[in-house]
C-alpha cells in the first residue's frame, strides 16, 4: 500500500511562523530606496503585486480562490484587480478548488480519520462552493467510512482499559463524534469493539 502524506491543516497547527518585515514584499524596510524599489512591487501596479502574492502564497500550500481573495482583501488590492488575477490563476490551473477538495478529503480522512460530515465542515470554511464539496466527500463512500472508524476504535481502545464501562463507551464514542462520524455509526462500532473484549455492551443503544 502506497504511504500518503497527511495534509496538515495549517490552522491546526497554531500561528504560522513569523516573517520579517524587514525589507520584504510588503514591510517597509530598513535599507535603502533601491533596494526596497527591487523587493516591493511598484505601489502603481496592483496587478503585479496580487500575482506576487498569489504566487507567494501558493508556493508553500495549495489555497482555494476564496482564501486567495481574503489575502488580496487584507492587503487592499482592489476587488476588480483580484478578481481579474484570480481569474488568470484559475484559467492555467494554478487555482482548481475541485482538486483541492479532493486531495484535502483523501488527505484529511487518511491522516486523521476525519468522516463526511467533519471533512464538509473544513471545506465551508475555506470557501469551498458547496457543489463542489459534495462531490469530493462522494469518494467516501460509508463502508469505507465505517472500516476506518473501527481502525480509529482499535487505536484507542487500549488507551481506555481500566475505565468502566460507561466512561469506555463515553470516551470512545465522542472521539468518533468530534471527526463527524454519525452517532448511530459511532455507537454500532463501539459496540462491536467493547463486546470484542468480552464487555456487556447490550444497552449501549439506549445510552
């Protein structure tokens, strides 16, 4: 099996590191007006300096147009300069949120065992059109929802021997819950794992 690398949610991993603004493309500098003139793009070209962005931007992660034109907004280009830059983006593929939805479901439910409901969740945030989330959550389909919620179970059910019961069910059920799997789901494999291990886990749906 092809090992795939998680695609880490850059807002999961707390502030990005900082950058100085020393001389950079859009800080103000301490050196002289030539060398600021060779790092910034002319103030009067604001086409030039959205593409600089853009380009800056999407060199480290993959973005949708959408966070795209929120950094364009923060830093005062003009919403028809953006719109026209992002437009370009998209037209030679550089901006392709289908394929960005994509790779983030495979990615995200692979690397974190994130169901449905949590990956359209993350994808809203983004900007993601609606339509287009829709079809890229489609690729998972339930059973290979629920064979991953029951590697997720295994992982964890170690972890929890020695609780009681009720806190078992408590804990392993809500970890499932906070990655978007459905409650009846949740509970079926619970279930299924806890009477596994020779747990009395009959009234674990009225619960």
């Amino acid at each position: 099996m092809t090992r795939r690398t998680e695609w880490a949610d850059p807002e999961e991993q707390g502030p990005q590191r900082a950058r100085s603004r020393r001389g950079g493309p859009d800080g103000a500098g301490d050196g002289t007006d030539s060398s600021r003139a060779e790092k910034e793009p002319s103030p009067q070209d604001p086409a030039e300096r959205a593409r600089a962005i853009c380009l800056r931007l999407l060199t480290g992660t993959p973005r949708t147009r959408k966070q795209l034109a929120d950094a364009l907004k923060k830093r005062e280009i003009p919403d028809e300069v953006s719109e026209e830059v992002l437009s370009r983006f998209e037209e030679v593929g550089l901006i392709n949120d289908a394929a960005f939805a994509d790779a983030w479901v495979e990615s995200r439910h692979h690397g974190r065992g994130l169901a449905r409901r949590a990956l359209a969740r993350e994808l809203r945030t983004k900007g993601v059109d609606s339509s287009v989330i829709d079809e890229a959550v489609a690729q998972l389909d339930s059973d290979r929802e629920e064979e991953t919620a029951r590697e997720l179970v295994a992982r964890k059910l170690r972890s929890t021997r020695g609780l009681d019961r009720d806190r078992r069910l408590r804990r392993l059920a809500g970890m499932l819950a906070r990655k978007g799997y459905p409650e009846g789901m949740a509970l079926r494999v619970v279930r299924q794992a806890l009477e596994q291990e020779g747990e009395d886990a009959d009234d674990l749906y009225e619960m």
